[in-house]
C-alpha cells in the first residue's frame, strides 16, 4: 500500500515539473525573438502601388474619386415576372465652349442659305388696292423680282412709294420667310382737276396735288393760268401765294393746295350751278364763269367770303335793273371797290 503511493507521487511530481519546464523554455523564447522584432520595425516600410501611382507612408496618398457605376434599365416581360437588362447610354455633358462652337456654326449655315438659297429669292410680291397704278408701276420702282429677301429694306421701300407715287394716301408692307412680300395701299381720289392749260394736276378732297395717272371720270374742272397756288405756313401773309417756277410739273406732286383756298373752292361747288366752271387768276384770284357770259373773281384774299357773294348778288341785280352786260369779267375781291369789264 505504501509503495503504490509512493509511486502515485512521483508521476505527478514528474509532470509539474516537465509543465514548469515547458513554461521557463517559452519564456525564454520570447526574450530571444524581442530584439529581432525590434530590429524589423526599425525598417522602412516598403512602397505601395496603387493604380500606376508609388506612393510610401510618409507621403499623404492622393484622393481618389468613387468610380460612376452606370444605371441599369430593366423592361418587363408581361406578367412571367422576366425581365431584359437594357444598357444604359452615357450622359454627356457638353461645356461653354462646345456649345458655342456649335451656335457658331448653325448660325453660319443660317447665313450661308439666306444669301445663296433660291428659296429666298423674291419671284414675285402680292399688292392689293391698286386702281389707276399697276403692278409694273411698283415693280418699276422697287425692283423686288430677283432679289433676295434679306436685302429688302421695307422702310426704304414705303419711302421710294410715297415719293414715286404720291397719290398713295396709305402704304402697308409686309415681309414674311422664305420669300413673301405683301403690299396694301389705298390710293386716294381725285375730285378737281386744275387745267394749266399746257399741263394739268388733280386734286383730292384734302388738297393733295396729283399727278393725272390714269382715268378718272366726274372731276370739277379749275382752269387756270398759273399753277395750284400753295400755302406759306411759316409766312405772316395771309392768303395764297404762286409757286416758284419750275420747269418739272413734278415739283408739286403730293404737296397741299392751300387750305383756305380748297374751303372755298368746295364752298363755290355747292352753291353754283352745274354749268358754271371754276377759274383761277393770277391777278384776280378765285372766280367761276357765270352762265351769263362773264367771269367773276372774289380775289386772292379768301377772307370774308360770305360778305363778297352778298356783294355780287347784288351788283347782279343792279345789272339786270339798269340792262348792263359786262363783256369780260366782275371782280368783288375789293368789297367796298367792286368792279367790272
């Protein structure tokens, strides 16, 4: 009994110290490896490449920005729950400079066409209003066949008309692309005629002076030895006054009879007789021929109009009471002075 024990002693003995000698032999081990480690972590560190780029520890590593993943497109397939992956197109995204390279040249081949392309070519233009002028007559002067449409000027155009044609009282031009033009006038009316004698202009209902273009039926007639007097706006004289020779009768186309005159001309229509003509003096002023055989002229001066044709109403009468007949003419331009040939 004692021996069994004493041998159960020994084998545990034996193993505490075969685990004590295992311990002291890693320590041991430990101390050995130490200063190696030490001496490892001493190096450098070795250089890393990332992505074509060497870099080391004690150089900051440069950002890199995160990768764009594309967007994928998914169709469906009915009701069976497939579905087809469509790629996804890349965004473009152009900068300042592209996109103004591209205006540059778009606007070039605006140009370009413009200038060179038939379709901006005028052929022919649309007038409407024309009575006594024609087509021609325009065409005449604008010369718009064959021209292109860039190059028509419409204010330089309404202005050629006005000058050319001065019995257009309205002129509406209107420019539309590839190649329209549209003219709208109103021509005005001539309702006198005034009969120089060698040259002879019409008048409108306004006073304008018109060239005699055409055919116009029903006009009063005005003979006269002078041409249509016109008015001074700026001058303090009263009355009308005598144009200026000019050796062209187109000197006065489109400008105004003066306005006192045309009153009474229009106030002499209505009062005399179908059969009386008006007439016009240069020494004696406005006048009409009386049926009677002679010519009456209230003057120059159209001021106090209605008193003259009191005056003459009863120089008439006078006339018929004492049997005179006067041979060539009676003037009341004068009223207190009135007298006769």
């Amino acid at each position: 009994m004692s021996v069994n024990s004493t041998s159960t002693l020994n084998r545990a003995e034996q193993l505490r110290q075969r685990r004590a000698q295992k311990t002291t032999n890693r320590a041991s081990a430990a101390r050995k490896s130490a200063p190696l480690k030490s001496t490892a972590s001493s190096k450098p560190a070795p250089s890393v490449l990332l992505r074509g780029y060497q870099a080391s520890t004690s150089v900051p590593l440069r950002k890199i920005p995160p990768m764009r993943v594309r967007r994928q497109y998914y169709y469906p397939l009915g009701s069976s729950g497939a579905e087809v992956r469509l790629p996804a197109l890349p965004l473009i995204k152009p900068g300042i400079r592209l996109i103004s390279a591209i205006l540059l040249v778009i606007c070039a081949m605006a140009l370009y066409t413009l200038a060179f392309s038939d379709q901006f070519e005028v052929q022919t233009f649309q007038v409407a209003g024309l009575q006594r002028l024609s087509y021609a007559d325009l065409e005449a002067v604008l010369k718009l066949e064959g021209s292109k449409i860039i190059e028509f000027n419409p204010e330089q155009a309404h202005e050629a008309l006005r000058t050319a044609f001065p019995e257009l009282g309205s002129i509406d031009i209107q420019v539309g692309l590839p190649a329209e033009v549209t003219i709208q006038v109103i021509e005005r009316q001539p309702v006198f005629m005034w009969d120089k004698g060698d040259q002879v202009y019409w008048l409108d209902a306004e006073g304008v002076i018109l060239p005699p273009r055409g055919e116009a039926e029903g006009l009063l007639r005005i003979e006269s030895n002078v041409t249509p007097p016109l008015a001074i706006s700026d001058s303090p004289q009263k009355g009308v006054v005598e144009n200026p020779s000019s050796d062209s009768p187109t000197a006065l186309w489109g400008q105004n009879v003066d306005t006192l005159l045309l009153k009474a001309i229009n106030d002499l229509v209505f009062r005399l007789s179908s059969e009386s003509n008006l007439v016009y003096n240069s020494i004696y002023g406005l006048g009409w021929q009386d049926p009677r055989g002679w010519e009456v002229y209230i003057g120059k001066n159209l001021e106090n109009f209605e008193q003259k044709l009191t005056v003459y109403e009863s120089i008439v009468e006078y006339f018929e009471k004492m049997g005179i007949h006067p041979q060539e003419l009676v003037s009341v331009e004068f009223i207190n002075a009135p007298f006769y040939k």
